[in-house]
C-alpha cells in the first residue's frame, strides 16, 4: 500500500488523479470487487476521465496484473483483493478490549538480503506493529487480526508486559501527534473540496492515511483523537460513491 499522505506547509499533499488510481479506488470500494465495463465508464466520468483514456488504463492493468477481465467485467486480480483486505480493516479495524498485554515479534531471521528485510519491515508495519529496536516490534494486543503463515519461520511472537508505562512506550513508537495533525488537515480539505475530482483525491488519501492509523487502545490516545472522525467521514463517502456507481 502507498505511504500516508504528507503534509507541507500549505496542508496535506494529494496526489494527481490517474485514470489507473480512479478505476483501483472504485474496485477496492466495491462489494464483489468488479464492474462491467459499461458501469466504470458511467463512474470514471464525474472525475474527468474519458471513455478512451479508461479503455486504454483497463488494457494496462490486466496486462500488469492488476485486473482480471471476464468478458466485459473487470475486477480485481489475487493480489489487490489481498490490498482491499487490507483496505478493509483500516476503515473498520477489528478490536477488542485491551487487557495491558502487549505483542510482541521478535525477527529470529539471519543471512537475509536488503530485499527481504525490506519485505520483513513492510510487513510488519502492515500487522501496525512498531519497531522498538533492530528486530524487536511491539504493540499493545488489542487488535483482531489474521497474522500471515510466513511470518512464523521468521519472526518469534510473544505476549508481553513492559516495565515502563504504556503511554511513554507508545509516546516512543508512535508520532501520534503528526499523525492526528495530518488526519485533522485532511477533514478540513474534505470539508473544503467541491468538484468530485478534489473530493475522490481526498478521500483516497484518507484512506492511506487509515492504513498508518496504529489503532491502539483508548486509553493510550491522546484526547480528541480524529480517527473515528476520518472513518466516519470515508464511510460515508464510500456509500456516496457506490450509489453512484449503481
């Protein structure tokens, strides 16, 4: 998944709409993840993008393995339904009520090139654990969340309970405040943007955003947090943008 959007000094940094980026964002909203091509035609309008164009970004990304196509209905190929998984959960993560345990995924791992341990971090940061030190992740166990088969060969998983406080421990792993900061930029921009193009570039980085949300329990966030806010926000988008493609 991409990375959270930025800030800068004049707010959040979105990224320019693609045809590519319209026709993903459409498909990983979508419950089953494909539509004919007659409907995305009808739904990559209102942002700009013209039959041709679509036409020409559907033959890339089956060629890219993105999509697959049956007939004139296109949908989301193994590997983005695994992102739309994903996606899923950052809207609506799975929780339950914290207990003081912490997880913890110790990388017993060695002789593993630059690649591999790229792949190793990526993945662990995608379960919203946080690296302590080289090799130690860690995060409170209030989640609910399938852990992938590969990762037992090469990381040891614990639960635990630290020494030091919890709210100090995730002051250290978390940067909560830039985090919040960010969401807050993004509810303003929401509020702000009009023209379907302006609102689809929001929302798809709200989403980015969601993915970096570490979801801890509440009693460890600082007050006002503005994830529910962003989520209830998404949500409702989300139901606008399927009635529209209906």
């Amino acid at each position: 998944m991409n990375p959270p959007v930025r800030t800068t000094g004049r707010g959040a940094e979105l990224r320019p709409l693609s045809a590519r980026s319209v026709v993903l964002s459409l498909l990983l909203g979508a419950h089953p993840p494909e539509l004919p091509v007659r409907d995305l035609v009808s739904a990559v309008a209102p942002f700009g993008v013209g039959g041709s164009t679509l036409r020409a970004a559907l033959s890339r990304m089956v060629a890219a393995g993105d999509l697959r196509r049956t007939g004139t209905v296109y949908g989301l190929s193994d590997r983005l339904l695994e992102r739309q998984r994903r996606q899923d959960e950052a809207v609506e993560p799975h929780t339950r009520p914290w207990d003081g345990d912490w997880e913890m995924a110790v990388v017993t791992a060695i002789g593993r090139g630059p690649a591999e341990r790229a792949e190793l971090r990526a993945k662990l940061t995608t379960l919203r654990l946080a690296e302590l030190r080289e090799g130690v992740w860690l995060r409170p166990a209030n989640l609910l969340r399938p852990l992938p088969a590969d990762l037992a060969p090469v990381a040891q998983r614990y639960t635990a309970r630290p020494d030091q406080p919890a709210s100090a421990l995730v002051a250290t792993l978390w940067p909560l405040d830039t985090w919040a900061g960010t969401a807050r930029t993004l509810l303003a921009h929401i509020e702000r943007a009009g023209r379907p193009a302006d609102r689809f570039t929001a929302f798809a980085a709200v989403v980015r955003h969601l993915l970096a949300d570490p979801v801890l329990p509440a009693e460890l966030l600082p007050a006002d947090w503005p994830a529910p806010a962003l989520r209830t926000a998404y949500a409702d988008y989300r139901r606008e943008v399927g009635a529209l493609v209906r």
